[in-house]
C-alpha cells in the first residue's frame, strides 16, 4: 500500500478498529512507520481493507488519543510517535519564582536518612516476602475504617502512578475507555495515552467529579474510573460526603467496571475521605501514596484491593520489580510508626490550607473572583481565566512569576482557560505581590 507524503509502503491491517490501530502501532514500534510519515486518508485505506470509512476514522482516533498520531485537517493524520508528556516539576529553575512545580514543602518533610537507620533491617534475598509485615499492618489498620467492612488485601506499588498503570493493564487492553477527571493529574494523563486507552473525559467542579459527565463517560463504555477523591490535582477540589454518594449509585449501576481511587494527599489533607466505590463493585483499588508527606523519593503507594485486584496486581508487581525496595518500606515504617509522625503531618496539614487560603484572599481581595464553595485542598489553586491562559502565563514570566495553564491538564477539548498555581511554599508576601501582578496582567495581558 502506497501513498505520499514521501512514499511509504507498509501492510496495515484488521477488519476493527482497534486492530486497525493496533497493526499502525505495531508498524510505528518496529521502524515501519517512522514521526511525520503520513497515514492514508480514511476513504483509502477502508477501501484497501474492505471497511466502512468509520472505523478507520475510529482507529485514528484510537491513535491520537494514545498520543502516537496527530490530525493536521486536510493534511491528514500523522505519526508523532512516542508521546511527549508534561510532567511534575520538570524543567523549572533560573530567575523565575516557581509557582508550577507541584511539589510539596522540602521544609515540611521527614528526615529520611535518620528513619532509614532506626529499627531492625536484613538485606531481603530473593523469595523474601514483597511487603514489610508491620508497613501491611499500619495500612491494614488505617484502611479498614474507610472501606467499611469490605474483604481487601494491602500491597506496595512504586508510586500512585505505578500501582495506576499496573491496575489498568491488569484489565485492559489498548483502545479501551478510562473514565478521568477534567481536568487531571499529569501522571494519569501519560498513564492512558502511553498504553494506548481512549480517555473518556470526565468534567470536574468544586466538589470533584460532577456525576452527569461520569454517567456519560461509562453509557459511552468506559471500563475504569481513576478518580481523586481529595486534593484533586490541578484543582484542589475534593468530594463531598453528598457528591461521593452521587457517584456511587452511578457506579453501583456499572459493577463490572474497574475503580481506581488515587488518595495521594491523605494523611495531610484538611478534609474526609468518602469513598466512591459501591459494595456492587468487583473491582476496586484504593490507592495511597507516601510522597506528598514523606517525599517524592520514596517511590511507594499502599493499595488496599479486592482480592482478585490485589491477584493480578501482585502478578503483575512479581514478574517485573518483584519488589518494592524493602528499605524504602522499612523506612516509610519508621516514618509512620514514629510518635511524632502525627504532629508532623498535622504541621503539613496545617501549613499548606494556610498558604492556599492566602492566595484566594489576596485574589479575591484585587476582584479575581473563585466560586464561594471553592475550598482547595492540597499544593495547587486553579483560576479560572475569562481570557485565554498562554498569554497570561507569557506576561507572569515577563513579571518574574512560574505558573502552569490549565490546558496542559485537559483530557477533554482543552476549553477551559485557566492557571493552576502552586502554592506549597508560598510566603504572605509572595502570595500578595502575585496577586497583584496577575491582576494587573489581567488588565493589560501585553504589559510586561
């Protein structure tokens, strides 16, 4: 099969749509298929394979959203190959005040090195069991309220994103639908696009998700939810008891569809837990990171799952890592077991609603309004913008301020202008002299 864009020969193949766009990425992944090689039009290629037009149009829309392709209008569909992905913290530094990291307080953090020398620790051989019984037992404890009676297991996992990643792929396969929150945390983002599912966008508010858009996202065939059930990252929205409730009688109505609750901020959050997942659901994860608290460094994530879930998540953790560095669990134990872990987090907890509180009260005191239920929750605020965001972003640099837009978060068609803030390490000063200047940008966005 040949067409230009330079010719290129290569047999795609399949008769649906997901093998159509599973035989583009098998071309891509062995060199067939290069970045900027153009694939045939749509009327083309069903015609080579003898289907109808919408389901090659459907495998390209497969491909785009997995981040491997691209439209360009009437100059076709592209491939771009590997996904280039905004990350967390990266690519910040110089002159610049940095309020678009996403990292916690170095300040507000542990001192690792100390934990990691208390207590009893043996070099582990392989066959040593893959948890530190008294990490499984801390977790046990503090899961067993929350899931309110529910069978569960406890495993480690090398991060929120890594259990995330390991959960999806244990259930399924490139072009499903992933039910994720509008807009949402950057790691989730990659997640879906590098493994090839379609995200299925769902719109968030102040309270989280919003249940008409999560009702449409499953009628439409999503078979996983990953939702933030606090400290939602960009927005700092997190669920109410009411809007949790919601949206377990929505899910209650889909008991085959995975759920995967990412809690990443919880022991320093200002707010409860409600959970989303119904006692109908077969299967679910409840996933709890250690890096807001304890730090980014130690990469581990304590899930709480059904034991089937927890089957194929230990699987899948066994036939790659084998194991999450034991001395990075024996040193969350210490730093969880500590007496003083819970002043230290109540510290944390503390100091980061006050910084974000600052940075809503100055904001709100140069009339950049946020919605009167607008409490965030975490190390972001999100401000919505009636203009568009990039050239307010421009303008802050020229000002000297680090801020992230709001599109870099969107699942969706990416409409919605605003500026996600970090406010971790924000001083009162800092957060007035910034409100000041982003009020004066949004008077005049050219003014340097």
């Amino acid at each position: 099969m040949s067409w230009t864009a330079e010719v290129v020969i290569v047999p795609i193949s399949g008769t649906t749509a997901t093998e159509i766009a599973g035989s583009v990425r098998d071309l891509i992944a062995s060199g067939e298929l290069a970045p900027r090689d153009l694939l045939p039009p749509v009327r083309t290629l069903a015609a080579e394979l003898g289907v109808n037009r919408n389901t090659v149009a459907a495998a390209y829309r497969q491909l785009v959203a997995a981040g491997v392709a691209a439209t360009q209008g009437r100059g076709g569909t592209m491939v771009t190959g590997m996904p280039q992905l905004a990350r967390e913290g990266a690519g910040f530094g110089g002159r610049l005040i940095d309020l678009a990291s996403g990292n916690p307080d170095p300040e507000l953090l542990p001192d690792v090195l100390a934990a990691a020398r208390r207590g009893e620790y043996r070099q582990p051989l392989y066959g040593a069991p893959a948890v530190d019984p008294g990490l499984a037992e801390w977790a046990a404890d503090g899961y067993a309220e929350d899931i309110a009676g529910q069978p569960f297991r406890v495993l480690v996992a090398g991060g929120a994103a890594d259990a995330t990643e390991r959960l999806l792929n244990a259930y399924l396969t490139r072009g499903d639908a992933v039910a994720v929150e509008d807009p949402c945390f950057l790691g989730t983002i990659g997640t879906v696009r590098l493994n090839g599912y379609r995200t299925a966008p769902v719109a968030v508010d102040h309270a989280g998700m919003r249940p008409e858009a999560l009702r449409a996202a499953l009628e439409s065939g999503a078979r996983a939810v990953v939702c933030t059930p606090r400290a939602h990252n960009p927005t700092g929205a997190s669920l109410t008891a009411g809007r949790a409730a919601e949206l377990r009688a929505i899910l209650a109505e889909h008991p085959q569809v995975l759920i995967i609750e990412d809690d990443h901020f919880s022991a320093v959050s200002t707010v409860s837990y409600h959970r989303i997942t119904p006692p109908q659901s077969a299967t679910w994860a409840l996933v709890r990171s250690v890096s807001k608290f304890l730090g980014p460094d130690l990469r581990l994530a304590l899930v709480a799952a059904d034991e089937e879930t927890a089957r194929r998540l230990e699987t899948r953790l066994s036939a790659g890592t084998m194991w999450v560095s034991l001395l990075l669990q024996h040193t969350a134990r210490e730093l969880l077991l500590d007496p003083k872990a819970r002043a230290r987090h109540e510290r944390a907890r503390t100091a980061y609603a006050e910084r974000s509180a600052r940075l809503m009260k100055e904001l709100n005191a140069r009339g950049i309004s946020t919605p009167a239920a607008y409490r965030p929750d975490g190390l972001n605020v999100w401000i919505d913008l009636d203009t568009p965001a990039r050239p307010v972003v421009d303008a802050l640099a020229r000002r000297g301020w680090l801020v992230r837009p709001g599109d870099l978060f969107a699942t969706g068609e990416a409409d919605r202008q605003a500026l996600r803030v970090t406010t971790a390490t924000l001083t009162e000063q800092r957060a007035r002299e910034f409100a000041a200047d982003l009020a004066a940008v949004l008077d005049d966005p050219d003014a340097a």
